[in-house]
C-alpha cells in the first residue's frame, strides 16, 4: 500500500513537471495592414526523378484518369488546396534545358541526358505546352525558370516570345503552328538557377551584369508584363544578394531568389533519413528549419538598405527538408517519405513566411511530387497524400488574407543544453472577416495550452482542424496511406473574450474564428 502511495505521489510530481504554464497571446484585427501573398503557397516541378515524369505526366498505359498523359488523380488532390503557383522547368534541370527541344510533335522532339538528375534519358515529351496545360488544369500561374547557364540571350528572349507575344512574330507563328493561338500572359519569370552553383558557378558581380542582358531582351509584350526575378543565394549568403542589389536596379527587376534546405543532420553527406531518426535528431532538424526566420531576415535587411520602400520581392522559390533518399531508390531522384516532422516543418516555415510577407511575395516548396518534401507520393496507380499535403490544405485560408501581428513569448523545446521555442504562430483575416490563427506545437511530449486575448472584432465562437501524431516520424505507407491525415480539432474554447486552445504535443492546428 505505501509502495502504491509513492508511486501515485511520484507520478503526480512527474506529471506536474512537465505540465506547460498557459502562453499568453494577444491578437488585434485594427493591427491587420499587410497581405501574406497566396503566391507564398507556392510549389516546384522540376524535370527530376519521378516529379514530372512519372508523377505530373505518366505512361500512356498507366490505369489512372488522365487528361493527354497528365495525372488527373494528381490534379484533382492540388486544386483542392489552390496552388497558386508552379515554378518548372528546374531547379538546376532549367540551366541545361533547352526549350525548342520540348515544342512540336512529341516524336520528333530530340532525346537528351539529364545529367543532373541521375543521367536518365529526358525525351522532352513534356514541354512548354504540356506545362501550360498542367497549369491550366491546375488553375496555378506558371513561373518559368529560363536557361541563362547554357543557354544564350537570344533563346531566353525567343522563349518569352514564344509565351507571350500576340501578333506576327516567328516565335508567335511558330507558337500557332504548334496548336496554341493566344498568347499564354505568362508573368513570373526567373532569370537562371542557383548561378553561383549549378547554374553556372558565377561570382555574383558577373551574374548580376548576366542578370541585366538577359533581362533587357525578356521583353514585356503588350498586355504581358514580366516578374522578373534574379537567381539569389543560398543559406546565409548575403554577400551574393547585397551585390545584386547594389548592382542591379531595383526598376529592372521584380524579386531576388532565395533558397533554403533544412537538412537534419546539418550536414549535405549523411543528411538523416526521413523516418528512421531520433529525438535529438528531431531537435536538430527543427532547429535547422526554425533558421530560416533569421535567414529571411538577414538578406531582408540587407535588401532594405537598397531598396528601403520593399519594391523587390524576396522569392523563397527553393525550400523543405532533404533527407536521404530512401533505401534502394535512386540516389539522383531525391525520393525521400514524408513524416509527422515534415508537417512541423512546413507549418513552421509557413508562419514564417507569413510574418515577413511584406518582403517575402513568393516561394516555391521543393518539390510537388515524389521529390524532397513531396506533397504526393505515387507507386504506379496508387497515390497518397504526405503530412505536408495537409498541411498545405488547412492553411489555404492565409492566401492574401490580411496578416494580423501576433505577440507572445514562446515556451521552450529543450534537448540537452540546446532549446527553441516549442510554440510558433501566424494569424491573418479574410476579406470576408474570418479571422485564421495557425498554431505549431514541435514539443514532442507536452501539450501546451494557449490563452489569446482577441481583440478589434466580434466574434461567436471557433472551430478547428489539426494535423497530428503520436510520433514525430509517423508517416503516411502506401498500406496506411491515412495515418497522418486532416481532423477536425475540437481543443479550443471560447471563454468571454479569451480563446483557449489546448494545443496537442506534435500538432499543427488551424482556428476559425467567427
Ligand atoms: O530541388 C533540387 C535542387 O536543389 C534544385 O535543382 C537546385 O536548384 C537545388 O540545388
């Protein structure tokens, strides 16, 4: 009986231990001035493992609905969350990719090797038109990433022709000749890939006398004026982004890219897998994830210092998790699965975005199928629906809603001597008044209870859905294709003014309130 009674007085202090004391929040809709941009919702397609082929653009034979080759099971799942944006045809893919190539009838488009991607013949049976068609399916505006590495000034200006230019011209006569007799408008337009890298392995005051040629001949047509974008750094490299601003005017362009990977393991070696890992390095990978806020805000700052009115975009058109690719898969199609973390990973990083939309008008997850963070996974006919997916769908209701600051201090998430903040949060309102608040708890063992003071609107109650599970390496197998999957969440409480929300250890959760 005494054993019992110690150990009842034992498990009360260790329970009371790892309770969480109530975060306070506070949220006022009067603050709301600023539009997250749908276009930070957006998604990668590049000519890499099985992401186009294989994943967008199938096997005639393959038993799935299809419009010409283009998986409609797939299209149905990303209409569903709005993509609003498709960035093809790479990544470094776009550096080598020659767009003729890829026009006029498929069987007699020349074969080519893809040499980045595992060195697997590219038929180029997927062109210009079958992109434009993917996006007009999808109700997504295209965003082509043109070939300064390899290719000439002259290509990239005829390209544009080619998409944009509605009158007698060879490039419009050609565009006719091929089937297609209106111009297609298309407006986000990425000058080279990466250039400091695959792209050419620049130092940045070249690329940005590059950027500027390449950019004078990609003509605004009638009616089609181009967003040009300046292939931008990586990771922390504001050196390559303040010598783009310093050198290219900020009239002549409309954003400079940015790519960030989180890598679990911080290193591009050994990187982590993407399901068999453990708590610390858990900890590590969302660490590394969490950076980004730093990272965003770093080569922000540099950018204000040129361009203090934030006429330049800062375009995120690379970001995600990079584990290892899956055993026995090829090591140059970047197949990796998609667990409860990768989840954490994006709900993360879409707050962030969020917070810095004033700079931040774009960005681009990498990538849509079977690639890195995937959104799909297939094998042959069947298809699932990643953590990540999921997550895009419940925050659909931030698209160009009105951003509304959020102020609180964090619990911590602690592993050894290290800690980050276990909470993170975005809140936006609609044009319709619905006010949105996303919440991200990363601490894998404690719930953590939310108390937010609502201000600057009246409201009746709030509903929820939530993005949750036991294990931060759950994930979703093509013999449990649901066990990560969208719920309703029923954790949160109107009481006077004040939202209550009892936020689950590993969840991320979306608020209605109204
Ligand atoms: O997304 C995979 C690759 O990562 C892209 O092709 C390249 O731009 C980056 O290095």
């Amino acid at each position: 009986m005494r054993k019992l009674l110690l150990l009842l007085i034992v498990s009360i202090f260790a329970s009371a231990s790892n309770a969480q004391s109530p975060v306070a929040m506070t949220l006022n809709t009067a603050d709301a001035k600023l539009i997250i941009s749908r276009d930070i919702y957006g998604h990668f397609s590049e000519h890499l493992g099985r992401c186009i082929y294989d994943g967008f653009w199938v096997d005639p034979a393959l038993n799935v609905p299809k419009k010409d080759r283009i998986r409609m099971d797939i299209v149905e799942a990303l209409k569903k969350i709005k993509v609003p944006n498709l960035r093809w045809p790479g990544g470094c893919f776009a550096d080598e990719y020659h767009w003729r190539d890829g026009i006029g009838p498929r069987d007699q488009r020349p074969k080519m090797v893809n040499t980045n991607w595992g060195g697997v013949v590219e038929d180029n049976s997927f062109g210009t038109h079958e992109f434009m068609d993917l996006c007009a399916l999808l109700g997504a505006e295209p965003y082509i990433a043109g070939n300064v590495g390899s290719g000439t000034v002259e290509e990239m200006a005829k390209w544009v022709e080619y998409f944009n230019f509605d009158g007698i011209s060879p490039m419009a006569n050609l565009r006719k000749q091929n089937g297609r007799a209106e111009p297609w408008k298309v407006s986000f337009w990425g000058v080279g890939n990466e250039s400091w890298g695959c792209g050419g392995n620049m130092t940045a005051a070249y690329y940005a006398d590059l950027y500027k040629r390449y950019a004078t001949y990609a003509r605004d047509y009638p009616g089609s004026p181009l967003k040009k974008i300046a292939s931008g750094a990586s990771d922390w490299n504001t050196a390559w982004t303040e010598t783009l601003m310093k050198n290219i005017p900020v009239n002549q362009m409309w954003g400079v890219s940015l790519h960030y990977y989180t890598l679990p393991t911080g290193n591009w070696g050994k990187k982590g897998s993407a399901t068999n890992f453990n708590e610390a390095e858990y900890f590590k990978t969302m660490k590394n994830c969490l950076a980004i806020d730093e990272v965003v805000k770093r080569h922000s700052e540099v950018m204000d210092k040129y361009d203090p009115k934030k006429r330049v975009a800062l375009v995120v058109d690379e970001w995600g998790v990079w584990t290892d690719v899956e055993p026995g898969t090829n090591p140059g199609f970047l197949y990796q699965q998609n667990s409860m973390r990768d989840a954490l990973i994006a709900g993360s990083t879409l707050n962030i975005f969020n917070k810095h939309c004033e700079r931040v008008k774009l960005a681009s997850l990498a990538q849509t199928i079977n690639v890195l963070q995937a959104l799909i996974l297939t094998e042959k006919e069947k298809m699932l629906l990643t953590p990540t997916y999921h997550v895009f769908d419940m925050y659909k209701v931030h698209h160009d809603a009105k951003l509304i600051p959020l102020q609180f201090s964090s619990p911590d998430y602690a592993s050894g001597d290290q800690k980050i903040p276990a909470i993170n949060a975005s809140a936006s309102v609609d044009a319709n008044g619905l006010v949105h608040i996303s919440l991200v708890n990363l601490d894998p063992s404690r719930k953590i209870t939310v108390n937010t003071s609502v201000a600057g609107m009246k409201w009746a109650g709030v509903k929820g859905q939530i993005v949750t599970s036991a294990k931060f390496n759950d994930y979703n197998s093509f013999t449990d294709p649901n066990k990560i999957t969208l719920k309703g969440f029923n954790g949160a409480r109107k009481k006077g003014d004040q939202l209550t929300v009892e936020l689950p250890a590993l969840s991320v959760v979306m608020l209605e309130l109204k």
